[in-house]
C-alpha cells in the first residue's frame, strides 16, 4: 500500500523483539519499510499486535498492509528511565496510535520536541533497522 | 455446618526497609504473625496460597512456599495477576471453602524489592540493553517505556476526555499522606500539600513523583476459613460478602480504553454477591501504584459517574473524615509498596472490620472494599468484606 522511510542503524543497543513463526511477517515487513496489521478474512476484526488467532472470532487472521498513518491516542513523556540506550534520548515521547484503519498501535517518538506533541495528533510510521531481518516501527507528526 | 468464607487472621512482616530480610523470610514473617492472630494450630491449615512475585534465595511460587511452609494442602492456588492477586485468591478461597475443598487456607506475600532492588521498579525497565524479548513484550521492549509511563497514559487520555487535573490526581495522594503520618511505620510520614505533589520532579507526563507509590520491603498473610471454625478462635470474624474479578489486557500495548479497567466487569458482580450498595461501604482499599490507579478504580468501580472522580476526589471525600476514607494504613503511596500491595489491602480492612485500626479508625466500619489493579490496569480483583454475618 505505501513504503515509509527505513532509517539504517550502525549498531543497535535497545532490546530486540524475538521472531517466531507468527510475528515474523510483521518484523520483517517493518524491515522493508510496510506496517502490517491483521484483518479477519471470517468476521472482518482488525487487530494488532499480530496473533495465531483473530481475537474476536478464533478464526485464522489475514495480513493487511496498513498505509502506516493515524492519531496520537494517548501518549506520555518518559522523564526518567534507568535503561543506558534510552536514557541519552530522554525526554521522549511513548505513544499509542490509533490507526486509519481502525486498531491501536503501541510506538514511540523519539527525537521529537514533546511539547509539539498532543492527543490527536496526525502522525506516520518510519522505521528503524534493528537487524538484516527486524525493523521497528516509529512514529512522527505528518508533514503537511 | 456454617461455611460462610470469613477471614480469621492477618499478619504483616516488617517494613518498610529490613535490609537483613530476604523475600522469603517476609513470607514467613507475616505467616507467623497471621498464625498467631488467628490462634490456630498450624497443623490446621490444608490450603496454600500464593503469587509469587518477591522470593530471592529461592523462588517464592506456589508450591515452593508450600513446600517451605510444609503445608500438606489439599487446595493451592498460585494464582498471579499482579498486584491484584490476592482479592483473585479471596474470590477463589471463598468458592473453595464454602464448596469444601479446603477448611483453613493461609495466603502470603512477601518481598524485598527496596533492599534488593533499590527504586528501580517504576523507571528502571524490565529488558536492560541488547537482547531479544519472546511474546507480546516484544512489541514494547524496543521503545523504552517505563511501568509510570503506562499509567501516564492513563491520565493522560482521562484528562484530555474529562478535563480531570493534575491538582485534582494530587488530592489522592494528600489524603494518603495524612493517614501515612498516622502510621509510624510508614516510609513517608511528613504531611504534603496539592503544591507539592504537583511542584515534584515529573517522572512520565502528567505523573510526577509523588503522583508514584513508594517502594518498599514488606510482607503480608492471611487466613480463611469457615465461619464455623471461626466461633472458637479469638478474632471476631470478617466475612467475604462478594468477590469477583476481570482482565481486560495484561501488557498496556492491548489496552483499548485508557478512562476504565475491569473494575467495571468486577465490580458489579461483587456488589450483587456481596449485597451491598455503594452507599453501604464504609472505607475504601484501593491499589495507588499511583493517584490515577485510584481515579480510575473510583470511577470504574461505580462509586462516582465515569469523568466525575476528579473534582469528587477535590472535594475530599476520599480523605479522613470524608465519605470514603481511602488507604488508612498509608497506601502504597506513603506506606508499604514491596511491588505487589494487594495483600495488604485485605489485611487493612480486615483489621477496620475488627475496631482495631487505632488512631486511624473508621467509626462504625460495617463494610470495606478491597480493590486490587495487576499489571497495567490489567487484571482488577475486587474483595467486599464485612463484620456482621451475610
């Protein structure tokens, strides 16, 4: 549906999501700079974090390609965090997004001034390359 | 035979910092206690129950502590959804007792999260640098959020749909401040105002420093049994009126509905059981991780309309001498926070129930509610206990 910008990572020193036989489509999507979610070829449920089942009716879910654009939910401003590879980015903005197509999405904002931020805001995906087969997805207020 | 579910003996292990107690000997600490304020026989108990959570030198899961313990059971539950475990272990302790499947059950909790961990569990994070997260974290782990950011998040979005406020969330942990300095063994005893509260370092916008828990060593116990059993003992007896719980998410990037918890799905169900109205309820234990935690289980809870808790809660009626004193032991916030308060919350109104709170007592407590919150807002356990016979 739409390609977003892969950011490369020289060396990447944050916690890595583990592959499986399930979410390994999404990470290695997000490597390619595409948001997957799933939808339910039965009842229609969208849904994300991506899953063995569609949570509404157990049904086996479908991959649908997202166009990586949506709203800041809720949000908070991480002040304080003892993690080393965070810590030199704080203050930083930790949100949920809530998608054009429907389910909520958990993500931050790194680099961006959180005072700019706010409930509503229109914002879209880019990714950072976490490894040859990982990418992670992050969020940025849309250029107008 | 009477085999109402009713609650004999309580018991706390020593907070707030024991540097020279492991996690497993506050377990045994509080369990002695809870023994010997019972008045029972040890010998007695063939149900075990427990969370886990704290431990150290060995585990402190279920079977393991009832190993330790030596309880021979014939009923354990272990139970863990966080913090809220223990009013999940009251709601299953109640159904077992009155069905038989145990007599006298001993629940326990114990931690020594401040002196082994100092205060890292709000901001310190779960994963600490290059590794690999299994399972739903793993949607989390890359983004380095924190356990104050995710109720941030619910202040956040509670304030931008009810125009609920900082100095309004701050009224919480004023109020729980005033019953800490009532309690000398409290961490936080001086008293604080709204300018405080509000004036503290920010931790995770809009939750400052003192909108958080402290964070302790400490322990807790219990014992249920039958009302039967209890005519003899030497503690009058509280009774479990009604006990329910419900998990809408566990990890915060499932929550769909940042302004509520499963309080609303528990909360009615303990209510019917119990047979009770709001109004009937004379004190208030509420898990305050933080001040939203509490908004948040006020509201859900059905005590006041959803987006009325803030300026409910400025008026003071949470406080001592309001309508529904909250936390009269001095709450997670000021008092005793090991990681998984729950416990102590039961064992509090318990002890409202009986007259024996001192300085700190609600005249006439007939009723007391216990309302636990795991996790992130994730799994609310609700206990309704009371002093006079269902």
């Amino acid at each position: 549906m739409s390609t977003h910008e892969v950011i490369e990572v020289e060396e990447w020193a944050k916690p890595l999501p583990q592959l499986d036989n399930v979410n390994e489509e999404y990470w290695k999507a997000a490597r390619q700079g595409r948001l997957l979610i799933q939808q339910c070829p039965a009842c229609g449920h969208r849904q994300w974090y991506p899953r063995a089942l569609c949570a509404s009716c157990a049904a086996e879910p479908a991959w649908l390609e997202t166009a990586g654009r949506g709203t800041v939910h809720t949000y908070t401003v991480i002040r304080q965090q003892g993690i080393p590879a965070f810590k030199v980015e704080l203050p930083y903005v930790v949100a949920m997004v809530e998608l054009e197509e429907g389910p909520l999405v958990f993500g931050s904002m790194p680099g961006i001034d959180p005072d700019t931020v706010s409930i509503g805001l229109p914002v879209e995906v880019y990714f950072r390359a976490a490894s040859d087969d990982t990418g992670v997805p992050y969020w940025r207020p849309v250029v107008s | 035979m009477d085999r109402t579910p009713v609650i004999v003996g309580i018991g706390m292990s020593d907070y707030p910092k024991v540097p020279h107690m492991d996690g497993v000997q506050h377990h045994v600490l509080a369990a002695r206690r809870a023994i010997e304020d019972a008045g029972i026989d040890k010998s007695e108990i063939d149900g075990y129950v427990g969370a886990g959570g704290g431990g150290g030198m060995m585990v402190d899961d279920a079977v393991t502590m009832a190993e330790y313990l030596r309880i021979n059971h014939r009923y354990i539950d272990g139970t863990m959804t966080g913090g809220s475990s223990f009013e999940f272990h009251v709601q299953h302790l109640a159904a077992a007792i009155r069905d038989g499947a145990c007599d006298t059950a001993l629940v326990t909790y114990g931690s020594n999260q401040l002196s082994k961990m100092g205060r890292s569990l709000g901001t310190g994070g779960m994963h600490r640098g290059v590794q690999t997260v299994a399972g739903p974290m793993g949607y989390e782990a890359p983004y380095g959020n924190s356990l104050v950011g995710s109720y941030a998040m619910h202040a956040k979005r509670h304030m931008h749909e009810y125009g609920t406020t900082s100095e309004q969330l701050a009224e919480i942990a004023v109020g729980v401040r005033e019953y800490a300095s009532l309690n000398p063994n409290a961490i936080y005893q001086d008293l604080i105002t709204v300018d405080d509260v509000v004036n503290s370092r920010m931790i995770a916008d809009p939750l400052h420093m003192l909108d958080c828990c402290a964070i302790t060593d400490g322990g807790g116990a219990f014992i249920m049994t039958t009302a039967e059993r209890a005519k003899d003992l030497q503690q009058p007896p509280v009774y479990v009126l009604g006990a329910a719980g419900g998990q809408t998410h566990w990890n915060i990037c499932q929550q769909t509905d940042f302004t509520t918890s499963a309080g609303a799905l528990a909360g009615p169900i303990a209510f019917e059981r119990a047979g009770v109205t709001h109004d009937d309820v004379d004190m208030l234990m509420f898990y305050d991780s933080f001040t939203i935690t509490c908004l948040i289980l006020l509201e859900s809870l059905g005590f006041v309309p959803k987006g009325e808790g803030g300026p409910f809660v400025a008026e003071g009626n949470l406080k001592r001498g309001g309508k529904w004193p909250l936390n009269t032991d001095g709450g997670g916030l000021s008092s005793c926070h090991p990681g998984m308060r729950g416990i102590f919350l039961i064992i509090e109104a318990v002890r409202q129930l009986r007259g024996q709170a001192g300085v700190v007592q609600v005249p006439d407590c007939e009723v007391a509610i216990a309302a636990g919150s795991g996790g992130w807002l994730s799994c609310i356990g609700v206990a309704i206990l009371g002093r006079e016979h269902p």
